[in-house]
C-alpha cells in the first residue's frame, strides 16, 4: 500500500510501498522493489528498515525521492504502535495515535539507509507526511504536510496544510509556509502533493471534505508563483475525489491523478492533463485508468473519512523517456495489493 517509485541514477526505478498483515496491522512497514527494464516487472520485495533505526514499536510509511547528487532520499512518517489493540485512526473521534515525522538517506541506490532524522512541526506528534519530497529548481527541498487530531479528538494545531522546508540539503527545516488553508477550519487538506512546472510555478493538490459534518468538496489546489513562500486562495478543480496528486506534464501542463471514491457512478483512479497557462484547472483531457469490479462500501470499524480506503495514493514519476510511471494500490479479494502502469500523454 501507499507506493510510490523514483529513477536512480544507475537507470533502475527503485518502488517504496507498505506490507502487512492487514490493513492497519502493527507489523506494517515499508518495503522495497526495483525495476530495470522501465517498469514493466519489479523484483522480489525486501525491506527497507530495520526495527532499530527507530524504536521496535513503530511502524512506518515513507516515498522515496532522487537527489541531484544522486543520493536517495526517504520522507515518511511512523505511528507509535505500542498499545497493538488500538488501530491507527480512531473511529469515535476521528483522531489518530502519536506519529513522527522522518528523513533518512541512501548512497547505494536504496541498498541501505541512514538512521532516521526526525523532523518537527508546529502541530507535535499528529501530523500526516504522506507526500515525497521535491527539490525545486532553486534546490530547496519541500513537502506538503497537514495536522492530523490527536486520539481524544483535539487538536494540536491549526487546521491547514504547511510547507516542510529545507534550504540547506535537510540540515534544517522550517514549515512557516502556509499552502492550503480554508476559511472554515474544519476542511481537511489531507493527501497534499505539489510539483514544480517549467516556469517555476509550484502547485499544490489536496483532499478537502469537512471533518465535522462529512460535507464533501471537489479536489482544491493552489500556487505559489514566489519559490513557495506564499500561496494563493484554495481553487477548485471541479473533481469530486480524495486522494490526488499532480506531476509536471511539461510546460505549464501537468498529470493530475485522482481517486474518486466516493458520490460516482464511476468510481475509480482518473488520470487529468491539466493545463494552468492562465491560472486556471483548464483540462485537456482525462481518461479513467483502473476502476473497481466490486462496489464500494464503507468500513464502519474506521474513522468516517477513511471508511472508504479501498484503493487510494495514485502517484505519477515522470520518466526519462517522457512517459509517466503511475502507481496506486487497491483491494482485491480481501488483499491489499500495488499496480504499476505506464502511461503516455501522446
């Protein structure tokens, strides 16, 4: 569950994901699996992390990212699962357990990798750092994050989504960037991703429903025009889904990948090549690339915002030959799996 891929130097696509038991289950942590032939199979899973880079009783999710120097960097986040009777996500409160946030390093193609350093955040022990990191065209490295509420409910911190920022190679981080805020705090700004178009745009995606009355609302975005300092007001791009992500297309284009779960006659994972030339969600076409068989029910052991997680987190790798690496997970037959999928804009 949870992929996402990055090209290594070496020319090899290196695939991070979670394995467990099941879902939620308190061995879950993060697994590796490398193509060499662009995607089209991958190798036989093996672990990332051994127990001792943290502490025994948390388990981890992070996504994988290529730096310009050719190292591998792991941006994630792990949940303390000492009390293994309680899932992560609350299903009275909407809450979730204490989380940290981490980065961790490799040199040798993701053979291995450095203890973790943790990462702090204005919101504590709740916060959700599902997005890869990025490295802009200025060589800051960032990331999209947001608050998660404790286990009892309350809140940490203000309800928004900040930019995770780095302007010295991870040796300090600041998140004093605001990128998604709503005028009702109550909107969630889960499920952020951004990338960085040609022109140096920065563009923001998140999953945006009311936490208190289930309200559902279509996928916001918003840009940043100043290195992301700053951001715009939340804009609509008119698709109802949830998790979403966005990956420069060339130009001011960009694939836009969204999983519409919820309030369709035709859920699925969409695929958008999106074009913001004049600050507008201007689609220019779409295209549905996997839908379930089975109808899609909500699991009433789970929080109400994550009731629906049966497939989820589509994510686009640019490759370098043009064409996009997608991946995303699914249910199927009671087992949770990965797909990979190669898609051309052409």
């Amino acid at each position: 569950m949870f992929p996402y891929s990055c090209e290594c130097a070496d020319g090899s696509i290196l695939a991070s994901f979670t394995l467990g038991q099941a879902f939620e289950s308190v061995d879950h942590t993060t697994y590796l699996a490398r193509s060499t032939d662009g995607g089209l199979s991958f190798s036989k899973p093996f672990r990332m992390f051994e127990a001792s880079h943290y502490k025994p009783d948390f388990t981890e999710s992070c996504k994988v990212t290529r730096l310009p120097d050719g190292r591998l960097a792991a941006l994630g986040y792990a949940f303390d699962r000492s009390d293994s009777e309680k899932p992560v996500g609350n299903p009275e409160t909407g809450g979730l357990l204490d989380d940290v946030v981490f980065i961790s390093y490799s040199s040798d193609n993701g053979q291995s990798w450095s203890p973790w350093d943790l990462i702090n955040t204005r919101w504590g022990p709740h916060v959700e750092a599902s997005a890869w990191l990025t490295v802009l065209q200025s060589g800051s490295w960032v990331s999209p994050v947001t608050g998660f509420k404790s286990w009892d409910g309350t809140s940490t911190g203000r309800n928004c989504g900040r930019l995770i920022r780095s302007d010295d190679s991870g040796k300090t981080w600041s998140d004093e960037a605001v990128c998604m805020q709503f005028e009702d705090e109550e909107i969630s700004c889960y499920e952020q991703r951004l990338c960085q178009l040609d022109s140096g745009r920065i563009v923001c995606i998140g999953w945006n429903e009311h936490l208190k009355n289930g309200t559902l609302f279509h996928n916001h975005f918003t840009i940043s025009d100043d290195d992301g300092r700053t951001f715009s007001d939340p804009m609509s791009t008119g698709i109802l889904g949830q998790a979403s992500s966005v990956c420069s297309a060339g130009g001011e284009t960009l694939l836009a990948l969204h999983a519409i779960r919820r309030d369709s006659e035709r859920p699925g994972v969409y695929a958008y090549h999106v074009d913001l030339s004049n600050g507008r969600w201007d689609i220019l076409d779409e295209k549905v690339i996997w839908e379930p068989e089975q109808p899609i029910i909500a699991n009433k052991r789970m929080a109400q915002t994550f009731a629906f997680l049966k497939f989820g987190q589509p994510g686009a790798l640019r490759l370098s030959d043009g064409r996009f690496l997608i991946t995303y997970w699914q249910e199927k037959d009671g087992q949770f799996v990965t797909v990979a999928m190669r898609l051309s804009l052409d």
